[in-house]
C-alpha cells in the first residue's frame, strides 16, 4: 500500500539545484489547445500577459516552440529553429520579455521522447538528421523504433523515431539545448511531454543540469476499469503509485500531473463524490499522497480541446479566486469532512471551508463565512 511522502529528503537537493518546488504556491496556466497554432499565437498570448499576471498565475505552459512536422509542435525536427506555427522567433521572444516584465515564468514544452529525421537512414526510416544542428545518426535512435541504438528505457512512442537517452552524447546535445533555452531564449519552467517513454533517471539529469525553477512530468497512463460494464474503480492506488514512483525516481525534483485526481473528479461530479476520499479520509489522488508534487487539473490539449481524448464535464467547472487570498497551496492540509453520492464538503488549513454537489450542507460554526457560491458548490472563509 502506498503511503502520503515526506518531503524532508528531496528539499535541500531541489534548492541546491536552484528549484522553486518548496514554495508549494505555483499556480501553472496552460496557455493553448489543440488549434492555437492557427490563430499567430505569440502576438495573441502577448497582448493577455497582463491579465494573466492580475490573475495570480506564476507560471504559463506554452507549447512546443521548436520547428515541428506537425503544426501543433509535438513532432520535433530542427531543435534550434524556433520559427513554428506558433510564430516567429522574433515574437516569442517578445512575448518571453514581456511575461518576465510582469513577473510570469514562461514554461517550455520540451518534447524529448522523440524525433522525426531530415535523412531515410539504412532501413529506409527518416532516422538520420543530416544538416541540421544537432545532427544525430541512427545511433541516437531506439533499436525497437527503427534505429541503431539501444532498447528503450520506456514505453514506444509508435510511427516515430525514439530517442535513445541512454547515449552520452544524446544527454549531452539536449542538456546544452535545454540550458540554450533557459539561458539564450528566456523560458524558465519545463513540462516534459511523454514521459513514459524514457526512464526517469535521465528527467533527473536534465533537471540537474539545465537548472528549470520548476519542472513538471506528463506521466500519463491509464486508470484501473472493471468489466462488464468498465466503470472507474473506486481504488485507484496502484494507477497514483506508478506516479509516485516516476516523480521518486526523478530524485523529487519534478512534479508530475495528477492524472489520478482527474480520472476520479469527473467521475465523481457525475453524482458519485463518495469517490472523493479514499479509505484512509485523505485525498484519493496522487495529491493524497504527495501533495507538493501533484500538479492537479482538470483538462489539457490532450483530453479536451478538439482532440477530446478524456473530457471533463463542461458543466461541472467552475472558476474561483479565493485560494490566493486565502494563501492555499500545495501544502495545505486537506481535512474531508462528509462524502456521499451527492456531497462532498472538506476544511482546507482551516482557511476554507468548501462544499461540492446538490447536497445541501454548510458548516455548523458561526465563525465560517460564506465567500462564494454557485451552481452546487459554496466557500466559506473565516
């Protein structure tokens, strides 16, 4: 059985390596979907820096700034070509001068688990990348994805070239590049797209290295079903261990989404919140076990957007502005008060006070005051 992490033996290597992860008090926003790519996205972003920053968001997730094959960015070629759908270089470093103004760090998508070839090497796959900077040979190419390397460390990423991160000079060449990032460009943050494709011992050395203030993994994979009818299991640990496990092995040093939590929200605000506590009262997600490593959501380029691979709910989301004021973070404790089909109410710090659901509840204490309601849910603070 997995169990809530303690944080004492990752901190001091996370500052040492120059980390913001100990605040607890990041607040990442995705800035695109699946379609932004058409609509000259830097100039776009650039003019909503400062609504943005008011609104209290510490870091924006941009996506893949690199020349791709595809518009969206997630089939890289020249690493050091900025010139994308997106836009011109010349603008997204406008728009990096102008998210640092406002005291925003830009999050860099860095797709690391692959990438596609400008040269067909000797079984005829575009493996080779001749006359481009960064020009690898089929050696930096997985054995089981077509090329002249070793045997991944992950899981395959199928129809495209695969990065053998077990080769020194492939670290090496991406280290550099994502130090040229960091230090040349003006990206601060990384989200680490695919992970699962790679071991997460070489996430850990590219933290090390290029120094990112924070750092976040996309270890994606599938929550627990039960035939006949394939509803979500109520126990999901085993799915919130393999992430746990993924961000340990990265030394602590990267977070990672809470891809636990999302499977069982939209689950539960279908009439199901007893989902919302897991038999030990916390949290049923990885933010149950590490708190200060989950970086929860609800929806991203992937689930929702036009690709609409795993949707949340759209009437079940609501906005909220309290949890800045009230200074909630990562860290806070979460105490789950009542959860039954159609409730689930909880103490947050004994800051908030919060119910969800059509279940009517308020607290019993006078000293709780409402701040906020809506379509079935109320905050309440002191």
């Amino acid at each position: 059985m997995g169990q809530m992490v303690s944080d004492d033996k990752f901190e001091e290597q996370a500052a040492r390596d120059g980390g913001i992860i100990k605040n607890g008090r990041e607040i990442l926003f995705q800035a695109f979907n699946w379609e932004s790519n058409k609509h000259n996205w830097w100039r776009n972003l650039e003019e909503k820096v400062t609504d943005l920053a008011e609104s209290g968001f510490t870091s924006v997730w941009l996506p893949p700034p690199t020349q791709s094959l595809s518009r969206e960015g997630y089939l890289p070629q020249n690493l050091y070509c900025l010139d994308s759908c997106y836009g011109s270089l010349h603008e997204l470093k406008s728009l990096l001068h102008k998210m640092s103004e406002h005291n925003v760090r830009a999050m860099a998508d860095v797709v690391l688990n692959h990438r596609i070839g400008t040269t067909q090497g000797s079984n005829g796959m575009y493996n080779r990348y001749d006359g481009i900077p960064i020009s690898w040979d089929e050696h930096a190419v997985t054995s089981c994805s077509g090329g002249k390397g070793n045997k991944s460390t992950g899981d395959n990423f199928d129809g495209v070239p695969n990065i053998d991160h077990t080769q020194p000079f492939v670290r090496k060449d991406i280290i550099e590049w994502l130090i040229w990032l960091r230090k040349s460009v003006g990206f601060q943050d990384f989200r680490f797209d695919f992970t699962k494709g790679y071991a997460a011992k070489f996430v850990k050395e590219y933290i090390e290295e290029s120094k990112p203030l924070f750092a976040v993994g996309e270890y994606w994979d599938s929550c627990e079903y039960s035939p006949p009818d394939y509803r979500l299991n109520y126990n999901q640990d085993s799915h919130r261990q393999k992430i746990i496990n993924w961000i340990d092995n990265t030394g602590g040093l990267c977070a990672a989404f809470d891809f636990t939590t999302k499977g069982i929200l939209q689950e539960a605000v279908k009439g199901e919140l007893w989902r919302l506590r897991d038999p030990e009262g916390k949290p049923p997600g990885v933010m149950g076990w590490w708190p200060s490593r989950s970086v929860t959501f609800i929806e991203n380029h992937d689930t929702g957007s036009t690709q609409g691979h795993w949707p949340f709910p759209s009437d079940h989301i609501m906005e909220m502005q309290i949890r800045k004021c009230q200074d909630i973070h990562s860290r806070s404790s979460i105490k789950i008060l009542e959860v039954r089909s159609d409730l689930y109410s909880a103490i947050i710090d004994d800051k908030l006070c919060m119910k969800i659901g059509d279940g009517s509840w308020c607290p019993s204490d006078p000293e709780w005051m409402l701040a906020v309601s809506g379509d079935r849910y109320a905050v309440w603070h002191k």
